[in-house]
C-alpha cells in the first residue's frame, strides 16, 4: 500500500566524520603556559589539555612548596592532572 510520489528526493549530508581528508598535516601549536608544577617541564595550554586546579586541591597531592600560583590557580598539564586525578580518585565516596 505505498505510494509513489513524483518529489524529488532529499540530498542527504555525509556526516564530517565520513568526508575525504585532505593530505595537508597541520602543525601543532607550541605551548604557551609552563605547568607550575616544580618538577614538571609540560606545558598547560587548552589546546594541549591543561587545567586549571585550586590551591587546596594542589596541596595534596604536591604539597606546600612543590608549585605555582597564579591568579590564586595552579596551571597544570595533562599528565600531572592525571597524577592528581589518580590521587584523589578514592576521594569521591560521601560520607552521609
């Protein structure tokens, strides 16, 4: 019981991640803001995945003299971001 209609067919989009590529590789962006981590010589650009951890949050895990502050922030790169994640994992669990 379908119809048959004279219209004309949608164009369907291909999805981005579908499309060609092309050849050209882009360059990767130097780092901009050093990790204030004292042992670290990584970069805490966005665009490298750095963030942004409090003063307190810092503290545990590196302890009072082992980084930087700025802005009442401690700039971080991904690795040691992980390192503090990995560290206050377990710390998650309320106590109601």
């Amino acid at each position: 019981m379908s119809r048959r209609t004279d219209r004309v067919q949608r164009k369907v989009r291909i999805p981005s991640s579908k499309r060609k590529k092309s050849n050209s590789k882009k360059e990767e962006k130097p780092g901009e803001i050093p990790c204030c981590i004292s042992s670290c010589d990584g970069f805490a650009d966005k665009h490298k995945g750095g963030r942004s951890l409090s003063q307190e949050n810092a503290i545990e895990t590196w302890g009072e003299g082992g980084f930087e502050v700025r802005k009442n922030r401690v700039r971080v790169c991904k690795s040691c971001y992980k390192a503090w994640k990995k560290d206050n994992k377990d710390d998650t669990s309320s106590h109601y």
